[in-house]
C-alpha cells in the first residue's frame, strides 16, 4: 500500500481547479518532488545541466554548433504511434473511424494503473504554457505534468511556458490538462490518450516528441480541433507563410502537407535567382489556428514558438535558413555525430559519421547513420525569415489555403478549386506517400485528408461540416489550392525543381487570389494557362510543363471512385455538400 504524503501546492497558484488536480496526480504518481516551471533561461539552463550530468544529453561541439546538444531516445521510441493514439468520446461514433476510440472510464482506468506510483524517485515537474501569443485572443492554454526534464527543455524552446503562462490561465481560470510520464519506456505499455469532451490528454510510455511534448500535436491539433469546431475556428495542420511581392504587397497562404511533403522547406522559402527582390517570412512551419474576424476576414496564429522539425535532408542547398538556424541552441535527437562530436545527417553534405544515432561505431553497414525521423528542436526566433508577425495577437490574413501530398503522378503541379466547398473536396481527397514520422511502411500512399488523418481530434465527417459551415458565415473567404511538387518522369526523375522554385508557383496562386490573371477550367479545378507560370531561367521545358500540368481522366475518374468509397466511409456523418461535390466531379470527368 503506498504511504500517504501531503504535497503543498498552494504557494504556486491560487487557481483552484488547478491545486486539486495537481495535487490529484502527486497522489497518484507519487513523485520525491514538485517543481512548477518558471520558464526563465536559468531554469533551461539548470535543466540542460542536469540532463549532461545524467547522460540524458550529450554536448556537441560547442566551437561550431554552441548551445547545442543530443538525446538518444530508446530505440523503440523514435516517432509517433498511431496505433496506440486514442480518441475517447463517449459515443465511439463522435470519435469517428478517423481514430482509434476505446470508452473513456476503460481507458482511464488502463492509464490509472500505468500512472500509480510511475514517478517514485523522480521529480514531476508541472508546465504551464500558452499556445500562440500571451496576449492574443485566440490562444489557448494548458498544463502540462511529466517527469521528464527533456520535455520540459522542449516545450521552453517550443511554447511559450512558464510564469507569464500560468498568469494568463489564472486570469482565464481554464486549461487543458495534459500528463505525461516516460514510464518504463515499455512498447507495450505505451498510450497516448485524449479525452476532448474534458480538454484532457494522459500520454505514458514514451518521450518521443509528438507523443510527449504534449503542447505539440496532442493539445494543438487533436484537442484544438474539437475546441475548435465547438467554438468555431479551425485547428489545422499548416504552416503558415507570408510572401511579400517587389511592389510591397504581402499575401499570407496556410498550407498543409503531410509530413516530409516539404513543409519546412516552404515556410522557409529563399527566393531562387530572379526572384531576389521578393521577401519570403516565416509565421509558422506546422500548426495553425484560424479565426474569423468581425469582417470575415480568416486571420491565422502560429499556436508555437518553436520548430520540432525532420532533420535529414537539411543543407545549404535544401533550407538555407534551417540550416543556419539550427548551428546554435538546438537540442538534437537521434541524429548521428562525426569524429569531432558535430551532429551529422543524411544529407548534410559535410563531415562524416563515427557514431550512429544509438551511438554505435558507424560503417555504412546496418542502415542510416542518423534516423530518418531525427529531429531539431529550436526557437523560432533563430529563424532568419521569422516574422515579427508571428506575435501578433491578431494574427495576419490568409489568402490562400493550399493542400498537397507526395505523388509521384495523377496531381498536376497546381490547380485551384472552383469555390470553398470544392476547396473542402479537394483537402478531403489528399493523399500522399507515408513517411518515417510514423511508425509502419515507408512509400505507401495513404489518403490524409487535410494532412489532418493522425491529428483530427473528432469524427471526420463532422469535420469536413465544420469547414463547409464557414461558407454561410462569410463572404471573403481564401481561394483553395492543391499543388504537388513530387511528380516525376518515366524514369523516376523530378519533374519540378523544388525547393526555392516553388515560389514561382505561390506566385501564380497570389496572381488568382489577387484576380490579376486567368486560368483553364478542366474538371478538377482551375489550371495555369501556356505562359501564366513563369519557367524563365530554369532547366523546365514547354514539354515538361505541358506533363506538370497534365491531367489524366482515366487516372482522376480512378482517384475520384477511390476518394468517394473513402468518404461513403463515413456513413450518415458525411455532410451531404460533399457528396454532391463529389458527384459534379465525377460527372464532369465523365464528359
């Protein structure tokens, strides 16, 4: 029987919702002790301090990448795990077929006997931490309690945590509640659980990222997403981009992509040759919540403060500014290190591995030197494009939304749909390629409507309502689009450039919200005319555009039946706007 101990909590926080349910989970865990996080740069400090002491950070090579150190998570604990990911409703239909559901009193009663007494010898540390800007209206908040101080260091550099935090939620006097415990790092005794009808989240068994630093997908998009339907705004998973023209004008676009679909590399767009006079900012690279204002107009907040981006891939050439931003005060993970200790990628292109990312002498042998989900964790502001407008507490006014995937064929290189309820189709019918940021086959295309399939908090069907409900709640909605810069040839080649090109195609997408030029109708959507999308000075001929921007009805009227048995998936909770949109484009290849 454990013995019983009085934990005084009352010197932190006079919230009284807030005492008990600390005090509520001391009891259950039974910590050796309590710290509630200030959030100042000593406390980041004392922590990285004591992870060095402990092993559970490594520092690297303070001369070239200073302020900057590694974790090695368990091998068996290196990215999401969807499988083991619950939504808890209490009608199973609420969770949707999106989500793996179980009754909410089976789980709790799961997760009470995981978290009884998990954090003996530990110290339980208790995060409060805003999501977007202290001051804005359309942030929200939460506590997190974990025992981890990796998390805590994460969510300093990710969220805006601490004093100024737990100010603002006393002054609220509601947050959402999230515990964590990294447990016995056992694979089969691992949950990630929420329970969106109580604003709750109890995560046991890892300290991967994503399953962890529960600010992060767990309460900005599985929880905020149903906070968000309830409320009515949308919890998305988009970066958020601004692209200022020669003339000064400034469109801001959300897009969201699937992960390793380029997301990074496009919030952080450099201008390619020809393009210098055009500025490019970073509001955000993954999350964004999105408002109607008292015009109308969607305006969107980056919910974070920091990235917890993939790391493989990145260079000079890929993402200039992540490169740079990433060679001070970052905490790497699962990353190799070369012969004198400097974090080492694929893809880097300098230095050379010694050790893998478990810390093994490295020979090419057995596999990656760093793992292909590693990751970087770093403030936003050590982004050379950040945008000040990222602290703005109204948030800045989208033009555009834009959806894309990783295809290999069948999407052309950009197409814009017809109006907001096609719009809403087409994020419906996104599907892209799986990636190493979730456990399972690599290469596999899997439908990921919205880029939103591992983070929708609730049943789709009333999702895809909630977006088709904002077009009886304003006029001035954003122009919708689709892009997909992964088509290739017959032989496997790219057929786009990439990377800093795509500008060229945001451009044409700024054009169409801006009503400056025209485009072909086909079926799908609205494609770029011969001569409206700039290839001046690069390697694309008129016969790759023409295959860029080709559309194969055969292969469409194959996506379209394939999209619609998905949908019929959802039952009597399929909006009935989005079965006629469906059938008009079924129609319209047809003919």
């Amino acid at each position: 029987m454990l013995s019983h101990r009085v934990y005084d909590l009352t010197v932190t926080t006079q919230l009284k919702p807030l005492q008990e349910w600390v005090g509520e989970v001391a009891e259950l865990t039974r910590p050796d002790r309590i710290h509630w996080c200030s959030g100042s740069e000593q406390e980041y400090r004392q922590l990285i301090d004591q992870m060095l002491g402990d092993g559970t950070l490594l520092e690297l090579n303070q001369q070239h990448y200073p302020g900057c150190y590694l974790h090695r998570s368990d091998p068996t604990d290196v990215a999401r795990v969807e499988h083991l990911t619950f939504v808890c409703t209490e009608d199973e239909e609420d969770a949707g077929p999106n989500n793996n559901w179980k009754p909410p009193e089976e789980a709790k009663r799961m997760l009470q006997d995981c978290f009884s007494a998990c954090m003996r010898g530990r110290t339980m540390y208790v995060i409060p931490y805003c999501m977007g800007p202290l001051e804005s209206p359309y942030a929200r908040c939460g506590v997190e309690i974990t025992d981890s101080p990796y998390v805590v260091a994460n969510m300093y550099l990710m969220t805006r945590m601490g004093d100024a935090a737990l100010a603002r939620i006393e002054r609220d006097g509601n947050f959402v509640k999230g515990l964590h415990s990294t447990g016995e790092l056992d694979p089969d005794r691992r949950y990630i659980v929420h329970f969106p009808e109580e604003l709750t989240i109890m995560s046991y068994g890892s300290g991967y990222g994503g399953n962890a630093l529960l600010g992060k997908k767990c309460h900005a998009l599985r929880i905020a997403s149903y906070q968000a339907r309830s409320e009515g705004w949308l919890a998305e998973h988009m970066l958020i981009v601004g692209v200022q023209s020669p003339g000064g004008e400034t469109h801001y676009l959300a897009c969201a992509f699937p992960s390793q679909c380029g997301k990074t590399n496009l919030a952080m767009l450099i201008p390619p040759e020809g393009y210098e006079d055009w500025k490019v900012w970073t509001l955000g690279d993954d999350i964004a919540w999105m408002h109607l204002d008292a015009a109308g107009q969607l305006r969107a907040i980056n919910p974070e403060a920091g990235y917890f981006g993939v790391v493989p891939g990145t260079n000079r050439k890929t993402n200039p500014n992540a490169y740079d931003m990433i060679e001070a005060d970052t905490i790497f993970t699962n990353v190799a290190v070369t012969a004198d200790n400097q974090p080492w990628w694929e893809g880097k292109d300098t230095g050379e591995p010694v050790l893998d990312w478990v810390g093994n002498p490295y020979d090419g042998a057995n596999g990656p030197a760093a793992h292909p989900n590693s990751r970087f964790t770093v403030s936003a502001k050590q982004n050379p494009c950040y945008s000040e407008l990222a602290d703005a507490p109204e948030g800045v006014p989208i033009s555009a939304v834009v959806f894309g995937g990783r295809r290999s064929e069948l999407a052309p290189l950009v197409f814009q749909a017809r109006d907001w309820a096609h719009g809403v189709l087409v994020g419906a019918g996104v599907a892209s390629e799986t990636t190493a940021a979730a456990t399972g086959q690599v290469g596999v295309v899997r439908r990921d409507p919205m880029a939103m399939k591992p983070f929708c908090g609730y049943n789709y069907g009333d999702y895809w309502a909630h977006w088709l409900s904002f077009a009886n709640r304003s006029d001035r909605l954003p122009k919708v689009f689709h892009v997909n810069w992964f088509r290739r040839d017959g032989d496997g080649r790219f057929l786009w450039p990439g990377f800093g090109e795509n500008l060229r195609v945001l451009r044409w997408i700024i054009d169409r919200c801006a009503g400056r030029i025209g485009a072909d109708e086909r079926p799908i959507g609205y494609l770029p005319r011969p001569g409206d999308l700039d290839v001046n000075g690069i390697d694309v001929s008129d016969d790759t555009l023409n295959q860029l921007l080709s559309v194969d009805s055969g292969q469409w009227r194959d996506e379209v039946d394939e999209i619609g048995k998905y949908l019929a998936s959802f039952g009597d909770r399929l909006p009935p706007e989005l079965g006629t949109e469906h059938d008009r484009i079924r129609r319209a290849l047809e003919a």
